[in-house]
C-alpha cells in the first residue's frame, strides 16, 4: 500500500483506493469482533483489546502514524458518514479547534486512570466506553468536514499522536481525504514535523500542547505505580488511582518548564516524547509476561517459568534505545504523516478564524 511515487496533491487510483477500503473493512471489523468478546467473552475481550491491541498502539503511533490514522476503526467509524455523503461539512474556527483539543488531553487524563478501578477487569464497561466514543465520533463526523472534529479534534489518542509522531519515515496516502477541502488550520496529516506544540493560535492550544508535552511522561510514570482494583470503587480507591498520575504529572510539567530555558523546544519535546513510549514500554512489557510490579495485573501469558528475568529487562532496554535513537536522534524526514491529496476547487473557504496560511 506505501506507493514511494505518489506526490503531494495527487490522487489515489481506483485500485489503490479499493485496497485501502479492504484493509479499514477488516480492522474495522476486528474492532467489533473485539467489542463482542468484550460483552460475551468478557476474558478474552479484555486480553484482545487491554493486552494486545493497546499495547501494540504506542509504537505503531511512533513508527507509522499515518498507517494508524489511514486504518483505526474509530476514524473509519468517525469518517463514514463523510464518505457516506451525509456530513454536513461544517467547518470549525481555529478557538474551537483548541478546545476540542484541550478536552481531548483532558479526557485522556480522566479515563486512562480509570482503567485501574473499572476497564482493566470489566469487558462490559470497556466496550461501553468504545460504544460511547464511536457514538461521540459519528455525532461530530456527521457536522464537521473530514478528521476536523474527531481523529484531529476529540479523539483522546490525537494527543499521544501528535506526541509520537514526531519523525515520520513512510510515504503514505491519505486514505480518507479524498481530496483536501483545508478544513484544519494547521492539519495534522499534511504538515511535515507537526508535534504537540505546533500551534500556539488560542490558550487552549498553548495548555493542551503543554500538557500533551510537559505532563504527559510523568502520567504514564504515575499510572503504572498504581495496582489493579476489582470490586466497589470507593472515595479512597478514587484518590488511589488519580494521585501517583497527577503526582507524575506534575513533576515532568515542572521539569518541562525548567529544561525549556536550556533546550532548544523540538530537542526538548523529542526527549519527552522518547522518555512517556519507553516508560511506558519499560513497565509494560514485563507486566504483559508475569514480570510486574503488580503480579497478575495486565498480564497476557505467564513466562516467569520459561524465560530467565533478564530476557526481558535487555528487551525493555533495547526497545529503549530503539525509541531514543528514532525519536531524538534519527534525521528529521520532510514527510508528514500522510501525503496531501489535491486541494478541493472550492479553494481558500476558510471559517473566520482560520489561519489563512498554507501550512505546507
Ligand atoms: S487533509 Fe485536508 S481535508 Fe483532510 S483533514 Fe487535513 S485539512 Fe482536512
């Protein structure tokens, strides 16, 4: 599917398009096999979905961003009423875009924790709240041009995207857009080296970016410190799950700001950005095969009787490595996340707001 001819502006052909559109049906419907096992097969859904799928998502999103944005079956959810025909193609304003994406980080702050007290152990609640975020995604998808509202705006991913993302190396079609009608001021997509601080228009983007970038490592720090609960969730097991987060937070928003008056910002963000994916690996992967900090919690098969300990710890390291050299050190490619098909005829219709620059 990565076509290294294809140019900013050009058009898919038929056949190109006809694979694209196979590839979102099949991940789309892996999507619902997943959200069936989670309320029948509760188990297995929950190994589907918390021990597979997510875990691979992090380093997809830092080495093939725009693979995931061209087949995540909550885009193609998102999408399908514009592909439908039947979006009412609003365009949002540059403020309105900022706020979207300050509740996006803000979201992601409030659910994941969550997962500790509810959607770690229960199929149920998981698949209600990727019922609940489908619904949401086609609501605003049925007003807002293309990935405007949802996969650029809401999506409580698109901030671990723009973090991630930051060196892209495929060449890869948009395989949404079919063409570009520059529904976003600054598009995610088509903008080569987009990263969280990117756009400083409204104080919303300023804060989301600040707290995609700044806070965002030490949360993944202060997540994996908490264990697992099943049973009723009280007051205490609330302040349990949200205090090693929000105290992680803080203690990377802080150095954030201090490192800022050395660093030059895209040295800086590139350094977070490898610091929240390999933190995240680092407690992770040992949990997935029986090594956690909390035995048992987000396990997906038990190695602790088949492999020596240090099989995974030179994993995590070398994973680590691996982040820190693509991410920090590896060339800076002009490519974005995916290529920009042609500009619509319509040309320049941009809402009031917009920033009337071409960001290319
Ligand atoms: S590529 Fe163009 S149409 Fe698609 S989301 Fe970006 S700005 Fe909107």
């Amino acid at each position: 599917m990565a076509n290294h001819n294809l140019k900013t502006g050009d058009h898919l052909s038929p056949k190109s398009i006809l694979i694209w559109r196979i590839v979102q049906t099949l991940v789309w419907l892996v999507g619902v096999l997943i959200i069936f096992n989670l309320i029948f097969y509760p188990t297995l859904g929950i190994h589907l979905f918390w021990n597979i799928l997510i875990p691979i998502a992090p380093l997809l999103l830092v080495v093939a961003t725009g693979l995931w944005r061209n087949i995540c079956p909550m885009a193609s959810t998102a999408l399908f009423p514009r592909h439908m025909g039947l979006s009412k193609r609003k365009k949002l304003t540059l403020a309105e875009i900022g706020k979207l994406n300050l509740i996006a980080i803000i979201a992601l702050f409030v659910l994941v924790p969550l997962r500790h007290a509810i959607f770690n152990l229960d199929g149920w609640a998981t698949a209600w709240l990727i019922l609940s975020l489908g619904f949401i995604a086609v609501i605003v998808g049925l007003r807002y041009e293309w990935k405007s509202a949802w996969c650029s705006g809401l999506c409580p991913v698109h901030p671990v995207e723009k973090l991630y993302g930051l060196k892209n190396k495929l060449r890869l079609p948009n395989a949404h857009c079919d063409q570009c009608h520059r529904c976003l001021a600054l598009c995610p997509d088509k903008t080569p080296g987009i990263h969280p601080l990117s756009s400083k228009k409204t104080t919303s983007h300023k804060i989301a970016g600040f707290l995609t970038v700044g806070a965002f490592p030490g949360f993944v720090w202060g997540w994996f410190q908490v264990p697992d609960y099943s049973g009723i969730i009280g007051i205490s097991e609330l302040i349990t799950i949200y205090k090693f987060p929000l105290l992680g937070l803080l203690v990377t928003s802080a150095l954030f700001l201090v490192l800022k008056r050395f660093l030059k910002d895209k040295t800086l963000i590139a350094i977070f950005s490898a610091a929240a994916v390999s933190c995240y690996y680092w407690f992770r992967l040992p949990a997935l095969f029986g090594w956690g900090l909390f035995p048992g919690d987000g396990m997906l098969v038990d190695l602790t009787g088949v492999l020596p300990e240090w099989v995974i710890t030179v994993l995590v390291v070398v994973i680590t490595f691996f982040f820190f050299w693509w991410i920090v050190f590896s060339r800076q490619g002009k490519i974005s996340w995916v290529i920009r098909p042609a500009y619509a005829l319509e040309g320049v219709n941009f809402g009031k707001n917009m920033y009337n620059k071409d960001n290319e």
